[in-house]
C-alpha cells in the first residue's frame, strides 16, 4: 500500500496536470494575468523525452494563444514558413501538386518544432511552476495524489493531461476508443548531408504520397531531421513491416526513403473520444487539449488545445473569485467549438484514405 504524504498536503489555487502546449500555454497566460498555478508533469525534465515532429500553429487558435501569452515575437523568430510548402504524389510517383512558400507569405499556418515550442513556454514561466516528475495517479475531493507518494489541494483541478487523461474519469466514464488506424514512425537525421537527394525530394515542408491503402507522408524538421511515416488501416499492434513493405506498384523512391530511416519504425495506434463529447459541470474540474476532445491528427489537435488554454485562463482571470462562473464561461464555448472542428477533422481523415484519397485531397487543394 503506497504511504502520501496527506498531512504535508500543498494548497494550490490552480493546479495543471501535464505540461503539452495546453497545459504550459493555461500557466503562462495565468501568470500573464497575476494567477499562480502549478503544473504538474511526469516527465523527468523538459528534455527527457524527444518532444516529436512539427506543428504547425493557425492564426486563430495556436497563434492566437501565443498572442495573449505575450509571447508572439519569440514563436515567429523559431517558426518555420517554408515549413507550409507541400508535395503531393501519387504511389507511383506523380507529382500532383507542388507549392512553394514565397519569402514574404503570411505566416498563416507555420510550422514550429515541438521542443522549439516548449522551451519558448518554459522560459516564460517564473521558476517552480512546472513540477517535473510528478504523475498524478487519482483525486478524493479536492485532494490530489501523485505516483511519487505526494499530495496536494487544489481550488481548480485541470487536466491538461492528453489522450489518457488521469483527470478525465473525474467527469465522464467516456474513454477513447481505437479509430482503427495506426501511424508507423520513423525519421531520417542531418538528412541534407547523409540523403541529399532524398532531402531534396522531400523539399523544406511536407510531402505526401497517396497510394490505394496507406499514405506515406514526410516532413522537414527545423533540426535537420526529417521525419518519415506511413498511415495505415490495421491492428493496432500492427506488424510495422505491414505499413513499411510497399506494394510492388509503389515507385522504388518511396522504397529509398523507408529504407533510409535511422530508427526502428514505431507504431503510434490513432485513439478517438466521441465528437461532441461533454460532460456534467463539477465544481473545481475542468479539462483542456487532447484530455477533452481527442480527435483525427489533421493540425488540429494541439491549436485546439492551445485555444482552450487562452480561453480557460481569460474566463479565470474575468473571475477570479468564482472558479464555477470561470467553468460557466469556458465550457459550453469550448464543447461548442471543438465539437465542430472534431467533426471536419474527421472528414478530413475520411478524404484522406481510400482508394482515391489523393483525387479527394487534389480537388480539396484545387
Ligand atoms: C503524428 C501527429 C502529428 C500531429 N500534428 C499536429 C499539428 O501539426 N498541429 C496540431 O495542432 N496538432 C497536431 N497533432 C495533435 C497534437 O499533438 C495534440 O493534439 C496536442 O499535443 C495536444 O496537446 P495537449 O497539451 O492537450 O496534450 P499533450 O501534448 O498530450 O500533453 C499532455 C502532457 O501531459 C503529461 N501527462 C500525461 N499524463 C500525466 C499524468 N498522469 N500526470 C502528469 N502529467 C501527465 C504528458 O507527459 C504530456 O506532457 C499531431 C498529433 C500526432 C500524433
């Protein structure tokens, strides 16, 4: 039986579970506002684990946020524009449509590393706000308990806490189910020196080839990196070499860019929370990002969460002394909102499977 430390609990006012870009974003925009918060990560560090691929931020939610976190200078000088060009292929090697960012376009919808992104939320927070090593396991009340056999009180509980939220059996008993399709991950290192030709097919943004069964998508990080997956309708332990073992009508350029990534593929199974998913308003927990509204990964995900964030930290600030009005405020808005974004993400990943995927994708862009 694990030993908390219950009689030490810390008293918090608002206590963040997860430390993504919905989580940092609620902190940041908090202190911009004078609020205090604590977020509480698992992670060991910032640097712990590698923080992933690229995202790219929208105008009206990412940036948005970043805007009203004060941080809008700093996101453009580590943002990427010609990170928005895209290559699009048929499987046998096609080019369907080609578009290059010209220096000047609006920056609006530039790609940032992830871990550029986290360090530019990190920097902004006073030090000790984010507790790393710290899994919330469970709540009683408003008692919280961690993995490491600490506790703590908090006014307002929110879980920020992705996909497999800890905080999200507070409100709803509804889990994420399997959408039935598994991303298979791998990527390229310093790729302009060790595969320059295969570099310079990708280009400096995203490539994406779309064959009758799986689609083969790369994308140009800001480190050199680019990064390789393949998307594919399967079990969600699925034998990576099912994804990566191309059909004999797949052109051999697409074999060459498989065959030179440096890691083993990893399989990333894609989970869903129902569209429209709500829950009952409880007095001192709320939920933001992934933990609320999980959806298709079609550069939606992280904005959304993001947008929660600006919105949850403006409806605390506008009450301050009334977390329920400050509840009242940010969730049927956020249920609203996101429920409509979850249902075009959803077309969206329907447009991009199936035997014609890519004469659905052309004519969308067209
Ligand atoms: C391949 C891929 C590409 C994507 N591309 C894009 C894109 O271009 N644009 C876009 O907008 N979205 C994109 N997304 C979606 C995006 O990654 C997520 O929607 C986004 O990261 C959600 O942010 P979040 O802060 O809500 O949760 P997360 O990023 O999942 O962060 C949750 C944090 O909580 C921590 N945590 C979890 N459990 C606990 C616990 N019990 N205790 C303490 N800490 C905990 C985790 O360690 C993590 O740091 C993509 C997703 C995938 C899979």
């Amino acid at each position: 039986m694990k030993q908390y430390t219950v009689s030490r609990a810390e008293r918090i006012m608002i206590a963040i579970i997860g430390g993504g870009p919905g989580g940092l974003t609620l902190a940041r925009i908090l202190h911009v506002h004078g609020i205090d918060s604590v977020v509480f990560e698992r992670d060991a560090s910032g640097d712990a684990r590698s923080q992933g691929s690229m995202l790219d931020l929208h105008t009206d939610t990412g940036q948005a946020a970043l805007q009203a976190a004060g941080l809008e200078r700093e996101f453009l000088a580590a943002a990427r524009g010609e990170g928005q060009d895209l290559r699009m292929l048929d499987h046998t090697g096609t080019m369907l449509l080609q578009e290059d960012t010209p220096d000047d376009a609006p920056m609006l919808r530039p790609e940032i590393d992830r871990a550029d992104l986290r360090d530019i939320l990190l920097s902004s927070l006073p030090a000790h706000t984010v507790r790393w090593g710290s899994a919330f396991t469970h709540a009683e009340g408003n008692l919280l308990y961690f993995a490491d056999g600490s506790t703590a009180t908090c006014d307002l509980l929110v879980g920020a806490d992705g996909a497999n939220s800890r905080v999200r059996p507070l409100l709803t008993d509804v889990e994420p189910t399997y959408s039935g399709k598994v991303v298979v991950q791998s990527s390229i290192r310093d790729a302009d020196r060790t595969q320059p030709e295969l570099a310079e097919m990708v280009g400096r943004g995203n490539y994406w080839a779309f064959g009758p069964d799986r689609m083969l998508g790369a994308q140009r990080n800001g480190n050199g990196v680019v990064q390789v997956s393949v998307s594919i309708y399967g079990p969600s332990d699925l034998d990576p070499a099912a994804a990566t073992d191309l059909p004999d009508e797949w052109a051999p350029q697409f074999r060459r860019l498989l065959a030179a990534c440096d890691e083993p593929f990893v399989v990333r199974p894609a989970y869903l929370l129902p569209i429209g998913m709500t829950w009952p308003r409880r007095s001192g927990v709320t939920l933001l990002g992934d933990a609320a509204h999980l959806m298709p990964s079609h550069g939606e995900g992280a904005n959304q969460s993001m947008r929660d964030a600006a919105e949850l930290a403006q409806a605390i600030a506008a009450h301050p002394d009334d977390l329920d009005a400050a509840l009242e405020q940010y969730e049927p808005a956020m249920f609203e909102r996101t429920a409509k974004v979850a249902e075009s993400s959803a077309e969206v990943a329907k447009m991009m499977s199936g035997p014609d995927a890519a004469k659905k994708v052309l004519a969308f862009f067209s």
